[in-house]
C-alpha cells in the first residue's frame, strides 16, 4: 500500500524531519499541507503521519484547517502519527481537539 506524510514548515525543520521518516519508512509520499485546495486520501496507507512546528504552545492553524479537511474513510486501518517540533516546549500541541 504505502504511506504518506503530510507536512506543514515555516523555517524547513518539519519538512527535514518528513524526508527523514519518508527515506526509513521508503514508499512514501511527501504533501505539504501549505498547499491551497483539498487533498483527497483516495488510497490506502500503511501510515499516515502529519508533521509540523509548534505555533504559540498549539498547532498552526493551517495544520488544523488541513486535518479537518481531510476523508479518512478508505484508511480506517492505517497507523496515524503526529510529530511537532519546536524549540522548546511543545505546549498543548499534542492535546488540539481537531
């Protein structure tokens, strides 16, 4: 099937991390949720991962407008994971109700 890492970067951190996953992982795609209009997961993933900065102790509104976006429904099987950088601390990052 594969996988696909979606990934959202102001300064290049986020989207170093997601080309890191995506060469260990192999067979991955690499989206950048920066990108205007709606991305249809139409395939089927082994994982799907979302990468992105800390953005005043939260996620970047444009991560979340994304995500909400997104129809999981021919990936109800696939491993989702989320990964926020920052410099130091992350916040509530981990916690949005998306």
């Amino acid at each position: 099937m594969g996988n696909i890492v979606f990934y959202f970067s102001g300064t290049g951190n986020s989207l170093k991390v997601a080309k890191t996953i995506a060469n260990e992982l192999e067979n991955t795609e690499i989206i950048s949720m920066a990108k205007p209009g709606n991305y249809s997961l139409k395939k089927q993933y082994d994982t799907i991962g979302f990468i992105y900065p800390t953005y005043f102790w939260g996620l970047p509104k444009k991560v979340i407008e994304f995500v909400s976006n997104l129809d999981f429904g021919n990936n109800k099987n696939a491993y989702y994971y989320a990964i926020a950088t920052y410099g130091g601390e992350c916040g509530k990052c981990d916690k949005s109700n998306i």
